[in-house]
C-alpha cells in the first residue's frame, strides 16, 4: 500500500483558517475571470492556429513537470507558464486561464494531488494572470496587433510579468503559512531566489513566442529548445546544489544539509514552545564509531568504506521519518530527531541506534564489532543554534566515550573548553613562551645566589640606595609587581584574536577597571608588611588544601613551633616554618609565573632526606593560584602541554644543578603526561638538559601514571625504556588507582612505586586501606622496588607504614611544598626523625 503523500493533507489545527483561505482565492479567482472565460465560447472560432499550438504545448508540457530533488519537495516548475503568459498577451485572459486551468488538472492528475490541491492551483494561476492583465491594460494597448513595438509596451511587458510572479507567489507563499504556520517572511526568502530564476525565465520567454507567432505558427514548436535548454539548465542547478549537500559515499546529508535542517527546525520549534505544544523540543545525536580505525588499520581504507556504507544503512533503518540522518565525514554520523517531548525521548532514540550497531557487520565473512558512542544536545536546554547544539554534543559524545558508556546527555561540568578555559589556555602559552623570570638564555644560573647557594629571584633581591634592607626589598617587589602586571597583559599583534580572547575571558571585562584599586592595594599591603616583616624569613609556601592556619603534626610541620614526635635524638626541638606572610590568590604575587614548588620525600627508617617531589605552580594574574589538576587538564589535549613539559624539565634540572653548587644533593621527581610519552621527544630532551647543566641521570626521577600505560602501552614503553638507558629513574604513580598494575610491575624498568594518597590518609581508621597498602609495601618489596607513601599527614600514619616495611614518605607531617629558596632554608633547620628511637607504639594522630 503507497503511503499517503504528506502534501495532500492539512496538520490538525489548521484545517480551518487553511481552508478559509483557499475558498477565498477560489471566490477572488472566479470573481476576476468570470467575464472573461463566459465570453470564451464565442471566440473560440476566431482563435488561430498559433493560439491552439500553444494551448497542446503547454498541456503536453505540464504532463510532466520540473521537480527539483530534495528531502523537502519544493515547488515544481510548470512549463505551461510561459504558454499561458503568451497566451494572455496575445488574446486575453479567457483564454489563457481556460489553458491554464486544463493544464494544472493534467498535472495534478500525472502527479497525485489531491483535488483541493488542483483546484487551489488553478485559482492562484487564475489570479496571477488577472493581475498581469490589469498591468497590460494600462498599456498603451493592442500590444500584439501589428506594428512596431515600443518601449512602452516593453514597459508593459515587464510590469505584466511582474504582477504575475508577485501576486502568484504571494498566494503561494501564504497559503504556506496557513497551512503549515510559521514566520511568513522567512518561508518568503527561502525560496524567492529559486522562483526569480525558474518561473522568472519562463514568463520573459513569453513574449518571444507571441512575436514568433505573429510571423508564423510553425515557429511555435521552436521555442521548445530554449525551453529544454531553461528546463535541463533548472535541473542541473538543482541537482548540483543537492549533491552539495550529500555525502558521496553513503548518499546520505552532509553537514552543509544538517546545519539548513538544524536552522528550520529550531525557528519551528521555537513557535511550538511559543504556543506551549509539549513537543518543542529537538535532539541533535551525535555518533562516533567506536572501532573503526582498527578496520581501517588492519584492512584497508576500502573495507572502512564499505562497513560505513552498511552502518549508514543500519542507522537509516532505525531513524524516523521525521529526522534527518547525516554523515558529517570519516566515522561520525548525526541525527536531528524533532517533536520530541524532553531528554527520555532522545535517550530511546539512542537506545535504538546503539541496538542497530550492536550486531556485527558481515564483510567478506568477517564479522566486525564496531559499536558507537553518541552524545545528545536537546534544544532549546543545550542551545538554540546549530553551532552551540553542536559543540555540546561533540563534548557529550566525548564525555561518553571517557567514561566507555554508549550514550551521554550533555552536562555542563563535561565541558573542559569552556570560554573561560579558552581564554585560560592563551594565558599559559603567553606565560610559557615568554621564558621563566630570571633566567638569561636557559644555558646556566642567573641572578643573584643566596646563603645555601641557590639563586634568588629578582623580585626579594636587595636593592640598594633606598635606605634599609627590609625597606628595599619590599619597595623593589611593588615596582616590580606593579611592572610585571602590566606586562601580563601584552595586546595580542592581530586586534581582532585579542578581543577574542578578551571577550572569552569573563575576568578580563573587569581589568581595566581593577587596575587602579589594584595597585592601591598593593601598595597599601606592602607598606604594612614593610614594617612588619623587616628581617622574617621567605614567605609562607601556598600548596594545594592550604586553608587556614591549622598545620601538620611533624617536623617543620607548624608555622608555629611544635614539639618534635620523637623522644631520642631531636626530642624536644622544636622545629618551624618561616614566619614569613602568606599569600592568596586575591594578592598580586607574581603575575603569570610558572613557579616550582618541591616537596620533601624521606626516608622513614633514618629520617634522611632522599629527594623531592616536583610539583608545578602557576599564579594567574586575575585568578589567583590556579589548580594544578584544572591547569593540567587544560593543556593536555593541546600543543601547549609539550611547551609546559619543557618549561618544568629546564626548571627542575637547572635547580639540581643549583643545589649542587649549594652542597645539597637530592633526587627530584616529576610528573610527566601521556602526550609527552607518546611522542618520545621528552627523551631528548632530558637528555640535552642533563648534560648542558653537568646534573647526573640518577638525580632525575620521571613518575608516569598507570593511566598513561594503558593509552598506548607500546609507544610508552618505547620512551620509558629510552629512559631507563639514559639512567633516569621512573616511579609509577597513584599506584592502585589503575589496571593492569601486575603487569606492569612485571615488565617495566621500574625503580619506585608510590602508594596513592588515597589509601594511605584512611589507613588509620580503615583496615581494609591498611591491609592494601600492607599488601602493596610486601609486593613492591619482593620485585626489590622501592615504596614511597605520598599524603603521610600524621605521627600514626607514619608510624603504621614504618611497620609495615615502607621506604619513604611525603606529606604535611614532614613539610609542605615550597619554592626551592623555602626548601634551602628547611633543610638547614631539618634534623632527621627515627621512628625507632620511640617503638612501635602509635597514638591517636592529631588534627592538622
């Protein structure tokens, strides 16, 4: 049974004002040619061969005419209007609406409408040619009854052609927006530019037929070229501009199609939720196959074509009449599903596409497994334009594909490229190319060196000729926070990237106008601190959860003094941070520095000092202390990832070539990314590093995450072991938190593993963390693999794992992290803490 063409029927609720308004065009049609066609009968016999010529042309023409391809059927064109325009130029309107009306009933009959429909269309014709004949009879008259033509009956011509296409159009146009609703004018200019040149073209050929006429009838057929060549030109066009918007491969919309389809349904359902229809709402799906590069990969690019050929098919079949499937190019696919109700419906539409690609595709009896994951952006909650639909659910799609679910509905908190990140992003590639402050050309130490050796940034070296020391200090610091600001802020080269990075920037609408309350602030805070902390020590360290003033039970633990935990050696001593001034992130600071801050790993049997842990900073200008996870998560999926791996490796090695001018000797660990073992360069470049500044291999230590491993093991593996041959350490991460930790334990150039903080700051008071890291200790123990503990923040806890067998230790109970001048001073007042001198007794552990 043939499906009941939708263009034959009327949407409920508009049956009424619809059909209103069809027999009022039919009123006004009858009204205006009545006269004309009563008067017909008596003419017939004076009517030539030429008129009857054209009467069988345009007949036989409309028994097939123009439609061009598309989802949406647009208007067809009909050749008999050329022939009833001649026809009406050269002996009246009778005639012409009399051939006219017999065509469009030819047509509608070849074509299915519907019989309102045909009689509507006989009507809207009988109108525009009536209104063509009112502009005709201004004329100065009789234009094709011999003689010589003049320009005003060209004028005339013209005019007549004119009020044809406006008043046929109109009606047309109108009774779309009855029929259908909707904004009138947009319908309007959709399809003007198509009618100008189809129907445009047809109407201005007419009055080279009549002249032809005029000279003899059997010039008439001739016209039939010209109007093949309009007819097959129309097509071509038409067939052009919609290949344009197809796939080549599938045949199904590109985006080109999806982003016209998005645009219409969004202006539709914005006068569905106008009126208060339940079903207002649009789904944009998005669809990326899951494991199609392996098909690519292992088979050739012709088989991927081929199972995206099948998956299209599969996708097609499952897909609503109403919706539109597009491929958007290579693996991914989208679907606009309208009508919809609210997110449940989308979500059942995903289930059904997950259900079609869950069976494998048979290729040359090789079943493929190629699953999908799908992201959803509902209009208008998501967005209500293509752009903003779309990029929300390219991040569901993502979000999906991270936590390997199938289908995912867009949330805010998935979206890692926000404006403001965008804007954050430029921030720290500027900062980044800019070079560290205070090194001169990255080949050796710069500035001036301190009591332990290390070198002290420009910002807290004495200047002279300003009176005391402490006076100096502080004046010099306010210049330079005051410089330093204004050179964070550079005007980008090209005007127009600039106000786009302003404008992504929420921040950055309220510098300009905190600039002034900003320097008065500083000069304000640094007047105080002037005479309050003349001669105090380097300021306070700001890491991570430092927020307030409790602080860690242990050695160097306090910003006060606090009894030392032992009771043999050092019991008693009292040891203490610097009482220097905290800083927030509401202070100017240095504004944009990358900074390094390190933190103490210690031998828990000896209490020694082994090594540090690098550990990246970065005060913004405006934000304050940026979170290392959130400026980590930024610059990963980016180049700039690559320019802060190399900014973190110059500063760590050059400072170990610093303490060991000092006389201090320590290892330092660092944390590097997937990005930067995947591509393998940060081998060279350690290696560069290494000999430029004469540090020996071992001092360094690389710490990888188990994440990083399961990316890519085989090219991770390649750089790690590069590594290795150098002599660098490499420490595994959070482990615990990971998969496959057996595995890697086993065939890795491992030399340390850390226990992940998680597991150790709930050893206290949960035995099942306790039996973990017990268990973990004795494993990494019997590979000959040194422990380290990381977030020991208690006397108990460091207690617990010296029992237990591990190694070494970092957190809040030994120090914080601190810049590397802080950890100088640190280690000068540090004396080494042996559990064994109080037993293996454990108190309560006491708060920070």
């Amino acid at each position: 049974m043939d499906a009941v063409d939708p263009r034959n029927s009327v949407p409920p609720g508009r049956v009424t004002p619809f059909y209103g308004f069809v027999a009022a065009v039919a009123a006004l049609a009858i009204l205006v040619s009545a006269r004309p066609l009563t008067e017909l009968p008596g003419r017939l016999a004076e009517l030539p061969v030429a008129f009857w010529t054209m009467a069988a042309l345009a007949v036989a023409c409309d028994a097939r005419p123009f439609v061009p391809p598309g989802r949406r059927q647009p208007s067809a064109v009909f050749p008999s209007t050329c022939f009833t325009f001649a026809i009406l130029l050269g002996w009246g309107l009778g005639p012409a609406v009399a051939v006219q009306t017999v065509a469009v009933v030819v047509s509608g009959w070849r074509m299915g409408h519907a019989a309102w429909r045909s009689g509507f269309n006989a009507a809207q014709y009988a109108c525009a040619l009536a209104a063509a004949a009112v502009v005709t009879g201004l004329g100065p008259g009789g234009i094709f009854e011999g003689g010589h033509l003049g320009w005003s009956d060209v004028l005339a011509v013209g005019g007549a052609a004119a009020a044809w296409f406006v008043a046929n159009y109109g009606l047309v146009s109108t009774a779309i927006r009855w029929r259908f609703g909707g904004r009138w004018w947009p319908g309007v200019r959709s399809g003007l530019g198509y009618e100008l040149i189809s129907t445009g073209s047809l109407l201005l050929l007419a009055p080279v037929l009549v002249a032809a006429a005029r000279a003899s009838a059997a010039l008439i057929p001739l016209v039939l070229v010209p109007l093949f060549a309009v007819y097959r030109m129309a097509r071509l066009a038409a067939e052009q501009e919609h290949l344009g918007a197809l796939d080549p491969l599938t045949g199904l919309p590109n985006r080109k199609a999806l982003l016209a389809e998005v645009a219409e349904q969004v202006h539709l359902h914005a006068e569905r939720a106008a009126r208060g229809d339940p079903d207002a709402h649009l789904a944009l799906l998005l669809i990326d196959l899951d494991r199609f590069k392996n098909v690519n990969d292992a088979l050739g690019h012709a088989v991927g074509d081929r199972l995206l050929v099948e998956v299209s098919a599969r996708l097609a079949g499952v897909v609503g009449e109403r919706d539109l499937l597009a491929r958007l190019g290579g693996d991914e696919f989208a679907i606009v599903s309208t009508g919809l109700t609210g997110v449940e419906a989308a979500r059942e539409t995903a289930e059904r596409l997950v259900g079609a690609l869950a069976e494998p595709v048979a290729l040359d009896g090789l079943p493929l497994d190629v699953g999908g994951s799908i992201g959803i952006a509902i209009y208008p909650e998501h967005g209500e334009d293509f752009a903003t639909l779309m990029r929300h659910a390219d991040v569901a799609m993502y979000d999906a594909k991270q936590r390997s679910d199938t289908v995912a509905v867009y949330a805010a908190e998935s979206d890692h490229n926000s404006a403001e990140r965008l804007g954050l992003l430029a921030d720290l590639r500027r900062v980044l190319e800019s070079g560290p402050a205070g090194r001169d050309d990255g080949r050796g130490t710069a500035g001036v060196r301190g009591g332990d050796g290390a070198a002290l940034p420009a910002a807290i070296t004495p200047a002279a000729g300003r009176g005391g020391a402490g006076r100096s200090t502080v004046g010099f610091a306010r210049w330079g926070a005051r410089r330093d600001r204004e050179r964070s802020r550079p005007a980008h080269p090209d005007e127009l990237i600039q106000r786009i990075v302003t404008a992504a920037d929420p921040t950055r609408h309220r510098a300009a106008a905190t600039d002034a309350a900003t320097d008065a602030a500083t000069d304000a805070a640094t007047d105080a601190a002037t005479g309050t902390a003349t001669g105090t020590g380097p300021e306070q360290p700001v890491g991570p959860g430092v927020a307030g003033p409790e602080q860690s039970v242990g050695p160097g633990g306090g910003g006060a003094a606090e009894e030392g935990p032992g009771t043999g050696p050092g019991a008693g001593v009292a040891y203490a941070e610097p009482a220097g001034r905290r800083t927030g992130p509401d202070e100017p600071g240095d504004p944009g520095d990358i900074t390094m801050y390190y933190q103490p790993q210690v031998a828990i049997a000896t209490g020694e000092v082994v090594g540090v842990e690098a550990l990246l900073r970065w005060r913004h200008p405006r934000r304050g202390m940026v979170d290392p996870e959130e400026l980590i998560r930024v610059a990963e999926q980016t180049a700039v990832m690559r320019l802060l791996t190399r900014r973190v490796v110059d500063d760590v090695v050059e400072q170990l070539a610093k303490w060991s001018a000092a006389g201090i000797s320590l290892r330092a660990a660092l944390n590097v990314s997937v990005r930067d073992l995947h591509t393998g360069e940060i081998a060279d470049q350690i290696a560069d590093r290494l000999a430029r500044f004469g540090v020996p291999p071992e001092r360094l230590q690389l710490e990888i995450t188990e994440g990083a491993l399961m990316a890519d093991p085989r090219r991770v593996l390649a750089t790690i072991s590069r590594l290795h041959a150098i002599g660098v350490a490499i420490a595994l991460d959070d482990f615990g938190t990971g998969y496959s930790s057996m595995q890697h334990l086993r065939r890795l150039p491992l030399s340390e593993v850390k226990v992940d903080r998680s597991f150790v700051l709930g050893m206290v008071d949960d035995a099942d963390d306790a039996a973990i890291v017990r268990s973990m200790i004795e494993l990494a123990g019997a590979l000959g693999l040194r422990v380290v503990a990381e977030g020991v923040e208690d006397e108990r806890t460091w207690r617990l794992l010296h029992a237990a067998g591990c190694d070494v230790a970092q957190g809040w109970f030994y120090a914080r992290p601190m810049p590397a001048e802080e950890l100088a001073a640190w280690l000068a007042r540090y004396r080494p803490l042996r559990p064994a001198a109080r037993g293996a007794e454990s108190r309560p552990p006491r708060g920070r």
